[in-house]
C-alpha cells in the first residue's frame, strides 16, 4: 500500500478510539496497533471492525490492540503518531475548543453505542430467540461477553504480574525478527558454502542483539515496574560484561551472559524496589547521586553473587528440561502443549511462555516450542473453514470467516477464536484438537531427531516460515514444519465438520437470516394499516414493541 493508504488508515481510526484526547499511550508489535485508551466507551469497536484494513481489535487489560497485520502496521504507526501530535499541538492553541471538542465526542460515542440496537432489524430480533446465534453481529457479542468474563477472571496478581513481564518483551519482537531472519539467511549460506566471505558480518549482524539482549530486558523490566530505564540496563549490563569471568560466585567462576534474560529480568526487578526505597528515604539535597549510586551498587553485588548464578542454573534447567521433554515425550509432549495452548491463552497463563521463549533462543539459538505451539493458531483455521463449510445459508457468519481467514493464516486467531470458535462452543474445541494433531506431528519428528525451532518470537502460522531452523537442512525443517500446519487444518477442519454442531445447531445457524424481511417489502398502504391495527391484533409480529 502507498503512503497515502496508511496516512488514510491512521485518519480513519483515530476518531475511532475517542480521538487524540483519548489516546494515552501508542506502541505496536509485529502485526498490532497498541493504545492506551483514556475512556473505553469512547471507542467504536464496531465500526474499527468494519475498516478494510483492521483484520480484528482485541481488548487485553489497559492496552486496546487494533490488528493492522505484518508490514502494515508498521506504517501506519507513525502516521497515528503523527495525527496524534498534530491534534494535541491543535488542543495547545485552542484549550476551550478541545474541551468542546471532547464533550462532542463523549456525546457522539453515547449515541453510538445506543444506536445498534436500534438499528438492529427485527428479522434478526425474532431469528435469535433460539438459544445458538445466527448472525456475526451476536457471535461477535457473546465473544465479548466472553472476553469481559475472561478478563474479570485473569485480573488476578499473578496473571497481572505476567502480562506486565510479556509487556517487556514487546518491544523487542522486530529485533529479534529481524535477527532471525538474518542468522536464518547465513545459516544458509553457510551450509550451501555461498558467499564464505559475507558470512562473518552475517553472524556479527544476526548475535550482536542477542549477546546483548539481557540490557534491552533491563532497561524495558524498569520502565514497566516505573523504575529509571537507564538504571535497569546499567544492572543487566553487568551480567554481559566480559570481566565478570574473573568473579567466583558459589565456588564456581562466573560466565558472561551467564543468566541471560532471566537474570536481567531478576536484577532489574530488585533495581526497581532498591531505586524506589531511596527515593522514600534519601533528601531531595542528595537524591541526584546517592539514588542511582546505591541503586547499581547493591543491585549489582547482589547480581554478581547471587542472581547470576541462580538465574543460570533456572536458564539451563529449562533448556534441558525442554530438550528431554521433545526428546523423549515427543508426540505426546506436543500434542498436549498444541492442544492446551489456546486454554493458556483464555486463562492469561501463556504470558509464562514468553521469558521462556527468549531463554531458549539465547541458549540454543531457537525456541522449540513456538512451532508446536503455532499449531493452535492452524486449528482454529481449520475449524473456521468447518464452519463455512457447514453454514452455506448463513451469509453473516461466512462473511466475517472470510474476512478474519487471511490474519488466521497468519497467525493473527484472536478474530477467529472472539468472532466463531468460541461463541460457538464445540468448534472451540474441536479447534484445539486440531492444534493438538499438529503439535503431536511436530513433537513426533522431534522425537525421531528432526527438530523444528524458531529464531524468533511474535509471528505464528506462515508469518513463522522465514523464522524456522532445525538441526538438520533447512529444506527438511521447513517441510516438516509445513506438513504440522497441514495436519492442524486439516484435523481442525474434519473434528469441527464430524463433531462441530448437532443437528439443532445447523438447523438454527442455518436459518436464512433475510427470510422475514419479506412482510416489509407490502406497499405502504398495508403497512400503515398493519401499524395502525398492530395494538389490537394479537398477531406474533407486533410481539417485539408491545413493551414499549
């Protein structure tokens, strides 16, 4: 798309989501648009949803996250922000006009939000008094409601506490695609015995991030807890510093790196704590040099002789872990994790998984288990072609399949689980087996010594093919990974077909939504002499306003 495009996505979602004065915060991961949002009922979920270029919106604690897909979120970011800055340097210059502005929009987003149901059609009023739903529209709701109750249930401390340790490697998700990608590239060259010059600068370009991740990790831990950034980093750093192999710890000589991300992540934490401690108790006078002073200091001597050394041998703990779990559970280890990663997901616990992504990529290179776990996101594909198979009159509910199967392919599933799966209940389940197939098939070729990793977190389903490395030809990895995706469909699509609705179910959803539309097309002379008798003829169709 042109520059154009995006400067035109950007102006379009902005009114959106309440406006610039709504808007607290903006970043963006590989395929979303992350906001902080000031007043949620300002945004316009329905109409966002609408937008060719939004694939779906999920709602996850304080962020709101409009899915734009790989490359073109990217773009279309700095054109938000760009919008964003030009209304508040606007709100500047006219303060009262702003404030106008904003009540405007707090009306106009009331009369939003009432308007659905009035615009609702009757048709669709009357279709829905059977207990499953026939449209989009009431799937797309009860996903909400069952998105909200998710949410009520996962804000727990510790599923909080997870969230905001995944918020941290955010930002991080570009370089780390980016630098797989490339360690990908000269792995290729490297096995083909191209290029043996360009090689070097390969590898220095794809391990110069990761060699330093863990101060990345310390500075983004610090900056989420609301300690100083700079401080966080000044703490992990020390865990790569080339001289802490001169430093004994526990009898044993300290290595560089030794820890990775998940000492980072310990040390900045306590960073965080000991900063604000000092804060409370130390004089204004002096806060400028003995905050940050004692604050490296201490946490430093507790890094170098105690943190480094526990947060290796956890760091190697689950590197072995993870490599007997393949190796010897195999396709029953990978049918479980595919299986059961999407109810990780509803529970809040898969934000676990992400330290320990990064963990195994800096140890070995990749991380084994996002291939399996991407199994999850083919299921849902295949499930939701199930459902399109299967409701051939129910134009609603195919419409909004074929706009959310692109992302699904993907790896985007939010839309599909919130908008189908989900609401639907048995293709839920049926999706996850689907998901347990293909990991159970990707376990299984892990089991007989072809590994499958990837080098990178954040992308799924094909967005995780330039990503993929093994331990054998890259060609092999790729095939094998490809046939896991193949399965997942595939099983998702025959488990949803065979076992996704009984009979009812297809009866109800397949409904032609449009069918009682007919009594509206008499001329107007019928129609007003139906609305003028409607109080005293006690027939069904004046049922719906007889409340009023």
């Amino acid at each position: 798309m042109s520059e154009d495009t995006h400067r035109a996505t950007a102006a379009a979602l902005l009114p959106l989501v309440g406006g610039a004065p709504n808007v607290t915060s903006v970043a963006h991961c590989m395929t979303r648009l992350r906001l902080g949002v000031r007043n949620r009922s300002l945004v316009r979920d329905e109409e966002l949803k609408a937008l060719p270029a939004v694939m779906g919106v999920v709602e996850d604690g304080p962020t709101y996250q409009i899915v734009l897909g790989p490359g073109a979120v990217a773009r279309v970011t700095p054109a938000f922000e760009t919008l964003l800055a030009q209304a508040h340097d606007a709100a500047e210059r006219e303060t009262a006009g702003a404030e106008t502005d904003a009540a405007e929009w707090e009306t106009a987003a009331a009369e939003a939000e009432s308007a659905p149901p009035t615009a609702t059609p009757p048709t669709t009023a009357q279709h829905t008094s059977t207990t499953p739903p026939t449209t989009a529209e009431h799937l797309a709701a009860q996903g909400a409601a069952l998105k909200a109750r998710r949410k009520a249930r996962n804000a727990t401390p510790v599923k909080l506490f997870l969230r905001r340790v995944a918020n941290i490697f955010v930002p991080l998700i570009p370089a780390l695609i980016g630098c797989g990608i490339v360690a990908g590239i000269n792995g290729l060259l490297t096995n083909l015995g191209w290029l043996p010059s360009v090689i070097p600068a390969l590898t220095a370009i794809a391990s110069g991030f990761m060699s330093l991740i863990a101060v990345f990790v310390g500075h983004h831990t610090a900056k989420e807890f609301g300690g100083t950034p700079v401080l966080g980093g000044a703490v992990a750093a020390v865990i790569v510093f080339p001289g802490v192999a001169h430093i004994t710890a526990f009898g044993r000589h300290l290595s560089p790196g030794q820890g990775g991300v998940l000492g980072a992540l310990a040390a900045a934490l306590l960073a965080v704590q000991v900063e604000k401690h000092c804060r409370k108790r130390i004089p204004e006078a002096l806060d400028v040099l003995l905050t940050p002073t004692l604050t490296v200091l201490v946490t430093g001597l507790v890094t170098l002789f105690g943190l480094m050394y526990v947060a290796g041998e956890a760091a190697t703990a689950i590197g072995a872990f993870a490599t007997w779990l393949l190796a010897h559970g195999g396709a029953a280890a990978g049918f479980l994790l595919g299986g059961l990663f999407l109810p990780l997901v509803m529970l809040g616990l898969h934000q676990a998984l992400i330290p320990l992504h990064a963990t195994l990529i800096q140890q070995q290179g990749y991380t084994v288990l996002l291939p399996i776990l991407a199994m999850a996101g083919a299921g849902q594909v295949g499930a939701a072609l199930a459902v399109y198979v299967r409701l051939p009159r129910n134009r609603s509910v195919r419409t909004t399949i074929k706009s959310a199967l692109p992302a699904g392919f993907l790896g985007v599933g939010e839309p599909l689980i919130y908008g189908v799966s989900l609401p639907l209940g048995r293709p839920f389940i049926t999706a996850c087996l689907g998901g347990a197939f293909g990991g159970g098939f990707i376990g299984l070729f892990h089991q007989l010594g072809d590994t499958v990793g990837a080098t990178a977190i954040g992308p799924s389903g094909w967005a995780l093919f330039p990503l993929i490395q093994g331990n054998h030809g890259i060609v092999t990895t790729l095939v094998v990974y490809a046939t896991g995706l193949a399965v997942g469909y595939l099983t998702g699509f025959l488990a949803t077909y065979l076992f996704g609705f009984s009979r009812q179910m297809r009866t109800d959803l397949n409904a032609p939504p449009q069918t009682p539309e007919t009594p509206e097309a008499p001329e107007p002379a019928q129609a007003a002499e139906t609305a003028t008798a409607a109080p005293a003829a006690p027939s069904p169709t004046p049922r719906a306003p007889a409340g009023t």
